[in-house]
C-alpha cells in the first residue's frame, strides 16, 4: 500500500468514527437534525480534502 492509500485509509476510518459519534449525538439527543447535518457535512469536506 502506498502512502497516499495509508493516508486515504486513515481518513475514511476518521470520517466513519466522526460520522458514527454525529449520529449517536443526533439519536440521543444532544444534536438537532441541522447541527447534525452541519457536522457531517464538515466531516465530508475534510475527507475531500484527504482525497485530494
């Protein structure tokens, strides 16, 4: 694997750990379904970025 998949790997595994804790956020309560959005969307760019 190269670095630039090792990198890409890591990213995808942080997008779905932080995307995981907006969602349990969002079903217990502590987050509306805006804020969610925001989160995620905010997660989504960063991973476009690793990509990039």
């Amino acid at each position: 694997m190269t670095d630039d998949e090792t990198d890409l790997a890591a990213a995808v595994d942080r997008f779905l750990e932080e995307a995981d804790a907006a969602f349990d956020q969002y079903e217990q309560g502590y987050a509306d379904a805006d804020a969610t959005v925001s989160v995620l969307r905010s997660h989504v760019d960063d991973l476009r970025d690793a990509r990039e």
